[in-house]
C-alpha cells in the first residue's frame, strides 16, 4: 500500500495509544513514536515528517515549548497539538504559535485519522474535485456555445473561465492549462463573432444594451456624488479578470465588495475606452464636441 504520509506522534502516555496508531497505520499512513519533546525534536532534525501530533502536558519540556522549537526550525511542518485543558488561554497561546489544529483528550481514532485526512490529503481531494468539476464545466461551456447568447451569458462564461485560471494556477500539476487555453481561444472566436453582431445595436440602445465604457460615470459615481458621498474612482489600465479574481480574497477582510460588469467601447484601446468612461461620451462624440 502506497504510504498516505509520515507521522510523528509525541506522547509520553504513547503506549495507551496503541490502537490509535495501528488504526492510522491499517490506513496508510507510517506512524513514528517517541515520548517526550527532546526526542521528537532530535528526530525531526533527522528525518522527514509529514505532520506532527504533539501532547501538550509532558514532563520535562512541555508542549508549547517544543512547538515553538519546531516552528522555528520546521515552520511549514504541520503540528497538531493534543491537550486535556480545554482553557482559552492555552488554546490562544498554541493558536498564536501556529499550530494547524488541535484535538482534545481523550482522542477516538477516527477523530485523529479525520485531522491526518484533512491536513495530509487535502491537496490530494482538492485536486480530484477540481477536476472532476473542470470537466463538467468545460462540458457545459462547450454546449453552450453551440446555442444562441447574449451579453449576460458572456460575462458568466468569461467569469467561469477567469475563476479556473486562478483555479489552475494553483493546481499546475493538474494538466488543466492548455485544455483551459484551448476553450479561451474557442470562446475568444465566437464572442469576437457576437460584439461584431450585436455592437453596431448596442450603439442605437436595441436589443438591451449591456453597460458601456461611457456609462460607467453617470450609472454609478454621480448617484454617490449628488449625495455628497465620499467617492475614490479607481481605473486600473490592463487589469484582466483573473488577475482581479487573484487580488479580491486579500481585500475582502477591509472592504465589503460588490461586482458588476460593463463592456468597454471599440476600439477597446485605452486612449478610446479610457476617454470614454470619463467624458461619458463615444469617441465619435468626444470628437465632435471638442
């Protein structure tokens, strides 16, 4: 049986958990024992660990100690701290020094093999899941090319393939990219066939115009401004949609945000589009005027 990972179990009581271990080791997993922190230290020096569980109360160097002298020297070492207190103050004090989970005493084996699953195999059920729905998506896309669109659907489709970018630039090893650049290129072909059908009535308000470049000012900063609402405008020249996808989680904890989507004007060039969301005018009219 391929090995599901390697762990360190720190226990000075590590005979009572016989049967936890040979539960984790019927399931894959290669478990090493030692009881106390001066050995597990000494051992993870020597050899390599995928995760560490660690007992909290021990004689000689307790718990939290080790963790710190682990942390220091292995600090993407997975350490799973196991107590009998249930205090706030220690849970707080382990949490701050960066443990990845704790479990509290006594432990049942499948509440440990559920900790190892989660921090070991995460990846490993990531990636399956990405790509079993990866297929169904690219599946549905396809079919939906094949039948009439309007703008709506574009934006939910260019937001689907935007989100797997992100998606698969975590997961490179997945294989994904080029099948993801392949159906771009596709969507590419049949939008750039849409907006040259449907932009010239954009133009004349038929056919339910999307938002355009010239409308962005009047539909959303002047109804704050009359308000005498504190407004930053913020254009961003070049920023594609995954790139924005990638930046929004580090926002999110500062700002509440709310997404919607408009269509630039062509040429979509920025001297052209840029001109038109703050004049509020087409180029043909900017021209015109001045």
């Amino acid at each position: 049986m391929m090995t599901k990972g390697k762990i360190l179990w720190v226990d000075d009581e590590i005979e009572l958990l016989r049967s936890h271990i040979i539960f984790l080791e019927e399931r894959g997993y290669v478990v090493e024992k030692v009881t106390n922190a001066d050995d597990a230290i000494a051992l993870i020096s020597q050899q390599n660990f995928d995760m560490v569980l660690l007992d909290e109360m021990m004689p000689g160097k307790d718990g939290l100690t080790a963790l710190g002298e682990i942390k220091e020297s292995h600090p993407f070492l997975p350490v799973v701290m196991v107590t009998k207190s249930e205090e706030e103050s220690l849970m707080e004090d382990a949490i701050g020094s960066k443990i990845d989970d704790y479990l509290t005493k006594p432990v049942n084996p499948s509440q440990v093999l559920l900790t190892c699953k989660r921090i070991l195999e995460s990846k490993k059920i990531t990636a399956e899941r990405i790509s079993r729905d990866y297929v169904s998506e690219f599946n549905e896309i396809s079919q939906s090319l094949l039948g009439p669109l309007d703008w709506r659907d574009w934006i939910k489709i260019q937001t689907r393939l935007s989100e797997w970018e992100v998606e698969t630039d975590q997961h490179r090893d997945l294989g994904l990219k080029q099948t993801l650049r392949d159906q771009k290129r596709d969507c590419n072909v049949e939008f750039a066939k849409f907006v040259e059908k449907n932009y010239p009535l954009w133009l004349h308000n038929h056919e339910d115009p999307p938002i355009l470049s010239p409308d962005l000012v009047e539909k959303y900063l002047a109804p704050l401004l009359r308000e005498n609402h504190k407004v930053v405008f913020l254009v961003i020249d070049n920023l594609r949609m995954d790139q924005w996808f990638a930046i929004e989680p580090l926002l999110h904890p500062y700002f509440n945000i709310k997404k919607d989507f408009y269509f630039s004007i062509l040429p979509t060039a920025t001297p052209f589009s840029r001109n038109a969301i703050f004049s509020g005018l087409f180029p043909s009219e900017i021209e015109e005027r001045h």
